[in-house]
C-alpha cells in the first residue's frame, strides 16, 4: 500500500508561522481563562439576583453550594463559610430568593458563578414557604404530635420566662402574675429578633430544663415548674427567630411544661406547635399559668364550708335515724323481766336444793357413824384374828410342787442335749458339706463331687466319684464284742446316735 500525498491549498500550512504584520500572538488556556475571570469579575463586581433554589448542599467544609433559576436560565452559585453562618434561615430547594455577590469564573470547568455574600427570602412569600416547608418536615419527625404534650401544673412554685429583659412582655407578665397568684419568677434574658436570637432562645430553655431539683451546685437557683417563651407581636419577619430548627426542637425536647405566647393572637410560630400549650398573647399566658388567688382561696373556704356542712349533716341524720331505731327498740326491763324472774326461781330452786343436800348427807353420815361404834369394830377385828388363824402353812405341798418343776427342766435339758449338733460328730459321725450346703444323700454327693468331710476335732476335703481313691477291703465277719468280767454274756448294750442307751 502506498501513502498518498499531503497536498496543501493555497492557504493551507502544516506548521504555524508567524506572518508578517500579524499581531495576534496565540493564548494559553489559562491565560484566557484568567482574561475572562477578570473581565467579568470587573464587570460584574456586584450584583443582585432574584431566583429560586435548587440543588442545594452544604458541604462538609462548611461551605453552600446550589443553583439559581428561573424560567428560561440557570446560574451555579458557592456561599463561603463565613457568610453562610451568618444566614438568618436555613436555605431549602424551591424558595425564592435574592442574592448579593460577584460574578466570576471557574476555569476547572469553564462556567461563570456567582460567589453569594447575603442571601434574603424574596417577600413575604418566600418566607411562609420556608414557614410550610420546615413546618411539614417538623411534623413528620414527631415534633408536634399532640401525645407527646405535658400537662400544665395547677399550681407552679416557680415559673421561668424566656424573653427580652426590656420589652413590655415581661412588664406585662409580671404584673399580671402579681395581680392573680403572686409566684416566684426567674427570667431568662434573651434577643427575640435578629442574628443569634435564636440561638439565646435556645439556650435559655435548654438551661431550665438543665437544672436540677435543688439548683445546681453552690446555686440556690430553683427548677421551674413550668417556663413561658414570650414575644410582643410583628410581623413574620420579626418573629421568624421562633420558626427556627433550633428553638423548635428545644422546646420539644424540655422536659418542664412549656407555654408559648409568641406574638398576638393572629399570630402563628412553629414555637406554638412544639409546646405544650399555646397562648394568644403574653398576657393571657400569665393568666393561664396560675389561678386567681382571690377566686381560690374563696372555693377553698367554699368548700371548707361544703365539707363542715357535709360532716354536720351526717352526724344530724344518723342521730335522726338514731333516734328513729331507738323508738323501734323495746324498753330494756321489758326485754330483761322474763330472765329476772327465772333468775328468782333457780336462786329459790338452788336453795331449796342445798337444803336437801345438806339432810341427806347428815342421814348417810348418822349411818356410816353407827357402822363404825366400838363393839362392831371389834367384832370385825375378832373375825379376821380368827380367818388368820385358820391358815396353816403345809411344806408338803410346795415340796411336792419343786419336785414337779425339777423333773420338767430335767426332761427340757434332756432333750436340749439330743439336739445338739456336736454330740454325734464326738460319737464317731461326720458332717458332710459342699460348699455350704449340707449333703443329705449319697446321689447328692456324687453330683457335688468335691465334699467337706467335718469330724469332731476338724475338717478335711474329699472327692465322691470315679476319681476317689477305692476303701479298703473291711471283713465281712462282723466282730463280737466280748462282755467283760462281771457283765452278763447274753447282755449287749447298744447305743443310739442321740447318746441314749438301749439294752437288748
């Protein structure tokens, strides 16, 4: 393959060269970049943009980045640090706003911005759609859930206001106080309007509900009961400090009951949603706060009163239906007579009794004396002498009865002897064991095998069976004991195996 040709026109060059009478040098990209930034910088030194809010984020750094439009444009815009703390609200996507700043560039990415120095809601308008806005997101959350209200006290010993130490708020709230239950009052001084307003706004309510039963150390600064947050009336505007994230979620967050009497009573705040009850004006929060005085003490003697009357005229109907049951009752002699007189008739009966007692003892006692006279007792004593006498003690008959017993033991021992177990074994027989059962046949032994033959002076071992050793040939003659000099020849004694003797 061959390359073509590079063929040039009559104004085409390869390279670039400087021609004679051109004054046109070529520009880097920064440095153009740097030429537009100044130009418009220059130019654009200080503007004011009206737009609506979109694609807002605050950096971590602290800084707000976010665009400007309208209907037919689009411009980005960056808010340093520095002036975004200085923001009296907190800027949303959607709300109309006027900016104040510089145009300038950003050669990165080739587009203009505006660098905001202030930025302000664009009327009224703006302000109640922020108002909406913060309002809908706030609900969401729970912050204005009707459960999470806190009764108001009765009778509150300390009350906190939060307010301006100058204004006629305060005035107003004391003096009413003073007028119905003169109450303790700790007022915490705050600004109501303007920066940092609702950052003091805050803190104050947060600082009651910081302090502990009994104050806080070395303090004797008592915990109020209840806290009030009063504004004097104006416009949105002046009472935006109390539309404020942070004085709406420190009000809902206080754990003393809290009443917000923020402006006059057309008047609306976010302050009055989180609260725990709502005022029209600060006035009318004094008074709902405690009670007349006069008109409570006046029910308490009312009451006193209602209760002496109650107590009196229960102690009057029970004596009425005292009195009543009393006529019912019988007369006590008419509900007693009947035992009276039966108490008469058993003293009587008793006495009577004692009496006959007291005869018939004395007769048995006239009776039993006559048996016990001298003569009938020695008539008694002569009879027994006599009985005594007539017993004769006859040795015959208990010999006769020692003899009997004699002769009964003698036979028992006899017989105890003819069963002892020893005797035979001494007379010459064995006791065979096997194990410890006794063998009482010869087809026992030889099952058994290996026996325990038991003499009377031991015992040896023995096998029964085709193992055994045969006996000894014994002869078959039986022998004839002789009968010894002075014996009868014809007299043989035999001797059973009990030892008894037997002569035949």
């Amino acid at each position: 393959m061959v390359d073509s040709p590079v063929r040039f026109d009559a104004s085409g060059r390869l390279l670039a060269e400087e021609r004679q009478g051109d004054n046109a040098p070529p520009l880097s990209i920064t440095e153009i970049s740097s030429l537009l930034k100044r130009t418009v910088e220059d130019r654009f030194s200080h503007v004011r943009l009206r737009g609506e809010i979109s694609g807002y984020k605050r950096a971590a750094s602290g800084h707000i980045y976010l665009a400007l439009k309208d209907e037919g444009a689009v411009i980005d815009g960056v808010m340093w640090k520095g002036g975004a703390s200085r923001l009296a609200f907190r800027p949303e996507d959607g709300l109309d706003v006027i900016v104040t700043g510089k145009l300038t560039t950003y050669p990165g990415r080739s587009k203009y911005q505006i660098v905001i120095e202030s930025m302000e809601l664009a009327g009224e308008g703006a302000l109640m759609q922020l108002f909406e806005k913060m309002k809908q997101r706030l609900m969401a959350e729970g912050l204005f859930d009707p459960a999470r209200r806190k009764p108001i006290p009765r009778l509150p010993r300390v009350i906190g206001v939060v307010t301006s130490p100058t204004g006629a708020v305060i005035r107003d709230i004391l003096h009413r106080l003073n007028d119905r239950f003169p109450t303790h009052v700790l007022v915490w001084p705050v600004l109501v309007q303007g920066n940092g307003a609702a950052e003091q706004v805050a803190a104050a309510v947060r600082g009651f509900d910081a302090i502990r039963p009994g104050g806080p150390p070395h303090s004797p600064v008592p915990r109020p009961d209840l806290v009030i947050v009063a504004r004097g009336g104006g416009s949105i505007e002046d009472l935006w400090t109390f539309n404020e994230e942070a004085v709406v979620r420190a009000v809902a967050d206080c754990s003393i009951p809290i009443i917000s009497a923020v402006g006059h009573e057309t008047d609306t705040t976010l302050c009055d949603f989180a609260a725990d009850l709502r005022a029209p004006t600060p006035t009318a929060a004094a008074e709902m706060a405690v009670p007349v005085r006069v008109d409570l003490m006046a029910m308490t003697q009312e009451l006193g009163l209602r209760s002496a009357r109650s107590v009196l005229r229960t102690v009057t109907r029970g004596a009425e239906r005292l009195e009543a049951m009393k006529r019912l009752l019988p007369r006590p002699d008419m509900l007693v007579g009947t035992q009276r007189q039966r108490v008469d008739d058993l003293g009587e009966r008793l006495r009577r009794g004692l009496s006959h007692r007291l005869s018939d003892a004395g007769k048995e006692l006239a009776v039993a004396s006559g048996a016990l006279r001298r003569p009938l007792l020695d008539r008694a004593r002569e009879r027994a002498q006599q009985r005594l006498a007539s017993v004769r003690f006859v040795p015959a008959l208990v010999e006769r009865r020692v003899a009997d017993s004699r002769r009964a033991l003698d036979g028992l021992g006899r017989v105890l002897t003819t069963l002892d177990p020893q005797l035979p074994l001494q007379r010459g027989f064995a006791l065979v064991r096997s194990g410890d059962r006794i063998i009482r046949s010869a087809d026992e032994a030889v099952r058994a095998g290996a026996v325990t033959l038991t003499f009377a002076d031991g015992a040896v071992e023995a096998t029964v069976g085709e193992g055994a050793a045969p006996p000894e040939p014994r002869d078959p003659t039986p022998k004839v004991r002789r009968a010894r000099k002075g014996e009868e020849a014809d007299a043989v004694t035999q001797i059973d195996l009990f030892g008894s003797a037997q002569q035949g």
